[in-house]
C-alpha cells in the first residue's frame, strides 16, 4: 500500500508541473525555431540581385511574399526552448534544420532558384557553375554581425545581411532545394560556421567528405577561412542540410588553384630574403666603389644590380599571380586555366 501511495504521489507532482507549464505557456517538450505566418498577409517586397559571377554582373529582382519575414519578427521564433537533459550537438542540429529547412520559406527559395535557373540556361552553366552562382550570390551579401541567435534565410534575404551562420544556413538551403549533397560546418572553438557540399578528396575537410564553403567573404568552393586553419583537428560538428545528392565535381582545379597561390607565396617570401640581402650588398658596393673604385668591384656590382631588378620582376610577377587568385573565386575556371599556362 505504501509503495502504491508512493507511486500515485509521484503521478499528481509530474501532472501539476505539466499543468504548471501549460498554463503559463512555457514548453513542456523541446521546441525548436518556427515561422509563424499570418495568412491574411498578402504584402510582398522586391529583392534586388547585383554581385559579379564570371566575367559578368548577375543582375534582377525577385517577388518575395512577407508574411513568412513578418513571421520571423513574432517573439522567440528563431529560439530554441529544451526541456530537460538533452544532447549539445543533437539540439542544435535540430535548431539549424528548423531555421534552414522552415517550409514557410519555400516561395523564398522557389523564386531565387528560379531566377537563377533562367540565368544559367541563358549562360550554358554546368552544374559545378551553378553551385558556385549561388556561393557567389550568398558571399556578396554584406556580412554584419547578429548576436546570438541566427537568422531564418528570408531574413537574411530580405534585410541584405547576415553573420558566418545566417549566411551559411542561406546558401546551404539554396544548395539543398537545388538537388546539391550539401551541409554546415560549425567550429566551436571559433564560434564561426561555414557552409558545405560533397566534393573532392582535393579540397575536402577531415573525414567528412565534404567540402568548405566560406560565406563571409568571396573564396573559392573548398578554401578554408584562415581562422580555423590553425584549429586543432577535429574541433568541428558537421550536419547534413537535405537529401540532394549532386556533388561539387571541380574540387582538382580549386586544389590546384591553392596550391599554386601556396608556392608563389612560398616563391615571394624567399624573394623577398634574396633581394632584401642583394640589395644590402649593392648598398655596400655602392659605398666602396665611391671610396675606392674598380673595374672587378664595378662589374660585380653590376651583375647585382641585374639580379635584383630580375628578381623585383620576377616577385613582382608572383604578387600579380596571387593577387589575380585572391579576387578570382567567382570566376574559378578562368583562373585555372590561367594558372596550368603559367606552369
């Protein structure tokens, strides 16, 4: 009897604290980000479509509906309320699908793919081109800090800015609805985030099999953002975004890219030591020939002379290669062909 009192006790504590919870709204289960959308809400707004891709400038507008923006402004709707224990990298997966994946935002996506469906019909893109379209696009929207708490893509889409993860969560839903293996990459112990898609041995990031895409900034599909490159490895959570299935097929000509950047870097730094030494020598020389000249002394300082200006234009010609890299990211099979020419 005592044990059945025990039980029964037990039962009326556990239906006062559900009582308690639903009476004062607050969660009884996990609850994770939702838009909520006022379906008497017929506004729309325009979003203007300007960023360069190739050697041309991607230019339109597209007809967003704003009930599902408005939605994202209700209190809280971009929260994430846990009750009781749960697992840290399990919750926030959830709460990345659920800001990405929001079928609220379907229009969104279903207009900005089809604006960019029409521009790579009428431009013969492949479908390695297209993915980077649309990482061009998402990098070129202004990067602004949020706080806490990420944004839904529409937000992102219709206010023209974002942080590392609401820019990241915009393009790997973009990639996504488009049919693209795609995921997140989130680096804790430098709270930023990066999107990704199933690429090539070349440019992938540990043993996911994925590839890096920054979204801050313009680089290249499978760059790594120097922040994370000295991290320990492994310090990173990876979560899938979708079921698509095509993967980035051009990760050889973007490791080959980098590589050559890497050894002009490596091929300007020694440069820089020789010329910094020769032209100390040439200084020395100058100085001597002044106090004392010579014909042997005045042909060795002549012969340094031609060194170093060779050498000025030879680094010369390495800063312009990396600098043609650095600023090229959107136009990814031009600067390739550039760089196998120049081997």
């Amino acid at each position: 009897m005592k044990y059945l009192n025990t039980i029964l006790f037990s039962l009326i504590i556990i239906l006062l604290v559900v009582t308690v919870f639903q009476s004062t709204g607050l969660p009884y289960h996990d609850t994770y980000p939702e838009i909520l959308v006022d379906s008497s809400d017929t506004t729309t707004t325009i979003a203007a479509i300007e960023f360069p891709f190739k050697d041309d400038i991607v230019q339109g507008e597209v007809t967003l509906f704003l009930a599902p923006y408005n939605g994202t402004k209700h209190e809280d709707a971009n929260k994430a309320r846990l009750f009781g224990n749960f697992d840290e990298d399990g919750w926030k997966e959830k709460y990345y699908l659920a800001i990405t994946e929001d079928p609220a935002q379907d229009q969104m996506y279903f207009a900005l793919l089809g604006f960019f469906d029409e521009y790579a019909a009428e431009h013969n893109l492949t479908r390695d081109e297209y993915a980077e379209l649309l990482t061009a696009y998402v990098q070129d929207i202004p990067y602004k800090t949020t706080g806490m708490t990420a944004k839904f893509p529409i937000e992102t889409v219709v206010e023209d800015w974002g942080d590392c993860d609401d820019k990241s969560v915009l393009l790997a839903g973009l990639l996504s609805k488009k049919g693209y293996d795609a995921g997140l990459m989130y680096f804790p112990e430098d709270n930023h985030m990066t999107a990704a898609i199933k690429g090539g041995e070349e440019t992938g990031y540990g043993n996911t099999g994925y590839t890096i895409i920054e979204t801050t900034r313009y680089a290249y599909i499978g760059e790594e953002p120097a922040l994370i490159l000295n991290q320990t490895p492994g310090k990173f959570i990876f979560y899938t975004v979708g079921e698509g299935t095509i993967s980035y097929t051009a990760s050889y000509q973007v490791g080959t890219i980098l590589d050559r950047r890497e050894q002009a870097y490596a091929e300007v730094e020694a440069l820089y030591d020789e010329m910094s030494a020769l032209s100390l020598e040439i200084e020395n020389q100058e100085i001597s020939l002044k106090q004392s000249w010579s014909m042997p002394g005045y042909l060795e300082y002549k012969e340094n002379l031609a060194a170093y200006n060779t050498g000025v234009a030879a680094r010369n010609e390495y800063i312009e290669l990396i600098t043609t890299i650095n600023s090229g990211s959107y136009n990814r099979e031009e600067i390739y062909q550039t760089v196998i020419s120049m081997r």
